[in-house]
C-alpha cells in the first residue's frame, strides 16, 4: 500500500491511526485528512518524537497495511 491509497482511504485508514496513536483525537484526524506530513507532524507533537522518529513510525505502519 502506497501513501496515495491512504490517503484514498482516509476515513479507513484513521481507525488504524487511532489505534496506534491513541492520543490523536477524531478532530485532529480530520484535519490530517490524509496528509502524511502532518501525521508526522503530530506525532512529534504528542508524543515528542523527532521528524525521523515520526517517519519511521508512519513508514512502519505503512509497512504493516501493506502485509496485512
């Protein structure tokens, strides 16, 4: 799965966010609507992660849609 799927598939995909990143709220979601570089964005936000952390972390998701 590439990252032009999810954001296709936003409103799928945002239960698998919430779920590895429980402490993004619906609302925030929303807004992300899809956009990677603000799911990275607030991932570093609330879990004080680096930009690179937050990458690996999306990527590893990324890697995990794709398998399942």
């Amino acid at each position: 799965m590439n990252w032009d799927q999810i954001e296709g598939n936003w409103k799928q995909m945002a239960g698998r966010v919430k779920e590895r990143w429980g402490e993004l709220t619906d609302d925030e979601l929303d807004k992300i609507a899809g956009n990677r570089d603000q799911l990275e964005g607030k991932i570093q936000e609330k879990y004080g992660k680096t930009k690179e952390e937050a990458r690996e972390e999306v990527n590893k998701m990324l890697s995990e849609a794709t398998d399942a």
